[in-house]
C-alpha cells in the first residue's frame, strides 16, 4: 500500500499541475519578469496546490490512526492556505510564524494522546518552536528552479530510510516518502527552466509534513522505547540540516549588514554557488549531493544504535559540518546586490540562461 500510495501522490500531482498553472494564471498568482527575481519569463507560482493534492491523495492509501491522519491534512490545509493567500497578496512576517507555531502545536496536541502527560506537554512545546524553522527553512531554499522540491525528496526519503533501519512502527516514514512522491512529481515541470513553481503554498505545505512525519517518528520511538529508536530520534534533526544551514547562513549575514532577515534575497547558498560559476544544474546537483549525503549519515546513524552519547557527537559533528560549510559559503562567496532595470529582458525572452545575473531583495518562493 506504501508502494501504491507513492505511485498515486506522483500521478495526481503531475495531473494537476496543467489545472493550477490555468489556475494561477486566471487569479493572477505569477512571478514576471523584473530586475529583483530571477526567472526570465512569467512564471505561475501555484504549483504547490498540486502537490498538496498529491501528498492528500496518498495519504488515504498509507496505514495510520484516524487522528493522525485528520490531524495531518487539516494542517496540510492550514498550511495551504496561508501560502496561497501569501502568494496572492501578503501575508506578514510575524503573524505567518504564529500560525505556523500553533498550527505545530495542535498537530503535536492531536497526535500525542498516548504519551505521559509531561512527555505531551513537551512534545507541545517544542513542535511549536521547531515546527516553524522547519517549514520557514524549506520555504526559504524555494529560491531556485528545482531546488526546494529535490532538497525536500532528499528530506522525505530520509524520513523513510531512518525507519526503516530503525525497525519503527510508524507511519511517519510513509508521509515522507508522500512528500518524496509528490516533490518528484513536481520536478516534471519545476526542473530547470522551471515551467511552474510551487510558491508559498507549497512550500509552507512541504515543510509542515516533513515535520510532521519527524513529529510521528520520535512519538512512536519514544511509545515502545529501545537503542535503535532512541537513534533515531536522535538523527532526526539532520533531516533539515542543509535547509536549516541555508536559513542560518542567511539570517546571520543580512543581520550583520543590517538588513531584515524576513525579507527576501538573492544571498542564498544557490545564489552564491550559481555566481561563482556552477550554474543552475551544477548548483542543484551539488546540493543534492550534499543532501543526500547528510541524509545517508543520518540514516547511518539511526542503523548503528549505539552508545546515544556517540550517536549523538556524530549527529552534532555532521550538523557543525554543515554550519561550515555555509560557513565557508559566506565568506567565500560572495553575491551581486544590485544590477540595473534596464538590463531586464522581456517577457519572452525564454529560459534562464547558464549563468543568471541577480540583483537585489526577491520575494521567497518567487526567485
């Protein structure tokens, strides 16, 4: 059922795609061409609807309790629609993350009946403060043709894998191979020069689910408690550590240059790696690597199960490892802030080409 689930979140979400672009088109939700984004033509940014589709669709098809699957797509649902209406007009900073963080916490109060009342409380807690970084970090990597969907098939898959080496009871795995499922999907009209882009709404959407399907794996690890599902909790976080990297690197720098780090930005890790000459592909296909290799430790990990204390020293070594890494992004590679409207192409001026020119601040999940 697992195996027909992905099938059929790929399927619906590459139907739909056609449907929301007309969709997009009509209500106006497009990124069109102008000297502070980077697509070269107009774009519709409602892609994110068909892989809400996608994920809801497979949801019915894997095995999990009633609330947890209610508790699930009422949050995809929620989290929808602040990314539509965030695509359409405009959502602020600060009201955004309030929602997130409760939605995170009702979704963390639904699925945790079961535990202590002390465990659920924390369990409350800390989906409320983290929920928000993980769909914030997946909504900020939306920044570059393909870029979010490959990061989050990476993320997804790796949710997948750390219960299976985890031996987890869980349904959390089968909600990250949806998003996985549905992110490969997108790809057929997202991969470079993308043809749609998921926007706000998919991105926002994404983010929630792969924390949810974290949220589902550490509940059911701590539920029936040993070494390997203790690992597992524990490798967890390395889930999102190069969106997470990326958010941090940003953050720190426009903070330091005294820019608000809410708006948006062509400093990204994409943008640096594209202007130092990788280029669109090369940029996607590095950081994939990456990702998947982070996921692969993960994994790793979650299968060794031994001492928690080394487990959880490798787990830190592999994040400050990415904390380096963008560390050395930062400094070393630095990004164009400006360039002049003049120098904007047309409307049909067709693809990006290999080395885009950027300039300064963009809408996320617009770029």
């Amino acid at each position: 059922m697992t195996i027909l689930a992905f099938l059929v979140a790929v399927v619906v979400t590459v139907a739909l795609l056609p449907i929301v672009t007309r969709l997009a088109h009509r209500v106006g939700a497009v990124a069109s061409p102008r000297s502070d984004r980077w697509n070269r033509r107009t774009v519709p940014i409602l892609g994110g609807l068909a892989i809400a589709a996608g994920v809801t669709a497979g949801s019915f098809l894997i095995d999990m309790p009633l609330v947890d699957r209610v508790a699930l797509l009422l949050g995809v649902l929620a989290m929808v629609a602040l990314g539509f209406a965030d695509d359409v007009g405009s959502v602020a900073p600060l009201r955004r993350v309030l929602i997130e963080a409760a939605v995170g916490a009702t979704f963390a109060a639904a699925v945790t009946g079961e535990l202590a009342p002390q465990l659920r409380f924390a369990a409350v807690a800390v989906a409320a403060a983290t929920v928000p970084v993980a769909v914030n970090a997946t909504n900020l990597v939306d920044n570059a043709d393909g870029l979010a969907s490959l990061l989050s098939l990476v993320s997804g898959a790796t949710l997948a894998g750390i219960v299976a080496v985890g031996g987890i009871d869980t349904a959390g795995g089968a909600v990250g191979l949806l998003v996985a499922a549905s992110c490969l999907g997108f790809l057929s009209q997202n991969r470079p020069p993308a043809r749609v882009f998921m926007g706000d709404s998919g991105s926002l959407m994404i983010g929630f689910v792969l924390a949810a399907g974290a949220i589902l794996i550490v509940r059911d690890a701590v539920l029936v408690p040993g070494r390997a599902h203790i690992a597992a909790a524990i490798a967890i976080p390395l889930v999102f550590a190069l969106q997470i990297g990326d958010l941090g690197m940003v953050f720190a720098t426009r903070l330091r240059r005294r820019v608000s780090p809410f708006q948006g930005g062509v400093d990204h890790t994409s943008h640096r790696l594209v202007a130092a000459g990788l280029g669109p592909v090369g940029m996607l296909v590095g950081l994939s690597v990456l990702g998947a290799a982070i996921g692969a430790i993960a994994v790793a990990l979650a299968a060794w199960a031994g001492d928690f204390r080394l487990v959880a020293v490798a787990a830190i070594a592999a994040a400050a490892a990415v904390g380096a890494f963008e560390a050395a992004v930062a400094w070393r590679l630095p990004f164009r802030e400006h360039r002049p409207v003049e120098s904007q192409p047309p409307a049909d001026a067709g693809p990006i080409p290999s080395r885009p020119v950027y300039s300064g601040e963009t809408r996320e999940g617009h770029a």
